[in-house]
C-alpha cells in the first residue's frame, strides 16, 4: 500500500508545466524540418482561434526557432497581439507561443513561460489586416 501511495504521489508531481504535455507523434529529439509555410498557417488557425479576429493590433511575431520543449525539439514561433474580445473591447496584449511538428501547426501555448524568452519580434500586419 505505501508503495501504491508513493508511486501515485510521484504522478501528480509531474502533472504540472511542460513536461506535462501530449505530443503528436514525431521524430521526438532529433532535429525538426523548417515550418516553411508557418505565416499562412498562423493565418488560418487564429482566425478561428481568436472570438474576434477583426481589428487586432500591436501584433509582432517572432520567426520560428528550435527550442527543446518538454525533451522534444521543436520549432516554436512566438506572438504577441491584442485582440478584441465578442463585445468590441481589447483584451490586453497576449503572448502565445505556436509549436510546430514536422513542419506543420500543431498546438499554441497559451502561457508560452520561457519558450519566448530572446526572441527577436518583428511586425506582423497580416494579422492585423485579418477579416471574417
């Protein structure tokens, strides 16, 4: 029984933070291929992402870079915009950082912590241009 409590203790320790994360079955730690059409794809999935994809502003982006993120290497490109929410009001300015497997989108974390840290944000219009 102890060992049963230790072993169950030792797995909700691990339940937190990155290290946590499902991963879409890849290549796991080798090197990862560019994510070449990474702009059109941002496009597509945060006009579905976002409740109000009109009107955003201050979007920067940062150009994919390979990170090691939970022991699997991984291109990550990093955002930051301020979007409108359903009743017109701007959120606030919000950074998530966009995963890449096999040179496709496959997730964004929402609170992307260190993933983002010393990348180098470069304007990113097309965002701001989006439309229904």
């Amino acid at each position: 029984m102890p060992a049963t409590l230790l072993l169950l203790a030792v797995a909700l320790a691990g339940c937190g933070g990155l290290g946590n994360m499902t991963f879409t079955d890849d290549r796991g730690t080798g090197n990862q291929p560019f994510p070449t059409n990474y702009r059109a794809e941002l496009l597509a999935f945060f006009k579905t992402y976002l409740t109000d994809p009109v009107g955003v502003r201050e979007a920067v982006m940062a150009e994919p870079v390979q990170r090691n993120v939970a022991g699997r290497q991984r291109y990550i490109s990093c955002l930051r915009f301020n979007a409108r929410q359903s009743d017109g009001k701007y959120l606030g300015l919000r950074e998530r950082a966009v995963l890449y497997v096999d040179a496709r989108l496959d997730h964004v974390l929402e609170e992307p912590g260190d993933a983002c840290a010393g990348v180098n944000y470069l304007p990113f219009p097309e965002l701001e241009k989006m439309t229904r």
